[in-house]
C-alpha cells in the first residue's frame, strides 16, 4: 500500500491531551514529522490502508490528505 501525508487536528477539548494523543497515532501506524501543540495540528505519513486507525484515535478531529497543486506557469494560455 502506498504510503501519503496527513495533517490532523486535535479537538478544542483535547488539547491538554496532546502529547498522549500522538503517542495513540504513532500507535495507529502515523509516522508523525511535525507537531505544532499550540495549534494542535500535527503532519505526517502514514499507510493508505491505515487513515481509518487514526480518525478513531479520541481526540482526533479532522484527518486531511495532503493535496498537490500544479499552477501553469505565467506563460501558458491559462491564465
């Protein structure tokens, strides 16, 4: 399974749980690269085929692939 990159959010009312909650993702298969507390946000990858383990984890919010975006370049026609 191919593997793609997450931002997650924590909820309002977990937030004092953070640490314990990205310890629960790791757990759920999140290989975490940044963890932003204050704002309780956190990126990483993770296995396609394990999202799901990590939208379960209490306290979790939002689950968010990352998503690319391809601008044409100043030249082209569509602009």
């Amino acid at each position: 399974m191919a593997k793609i990159k997450l931002s997650i959010s924590v909820d309002d009312e977990h937030l004092g749980q953070f640490s314990k909650i990205m310890k629960e993702v790791e757990k759920a298969g999140m290989k975490i690269d940044q963890k932003h507390k204050d704002l309780g946000v956190a990126t990483g990858s993770i296995e396609e085929d394990k999202v799901d383990a990590v939208r379960d984890v209490e306290g979790v919010k939002h689950v968010e692939p990352e998503r690319e975006v391809h601008i044409p370049p100043p030249e082209s026609d569509v602009q």
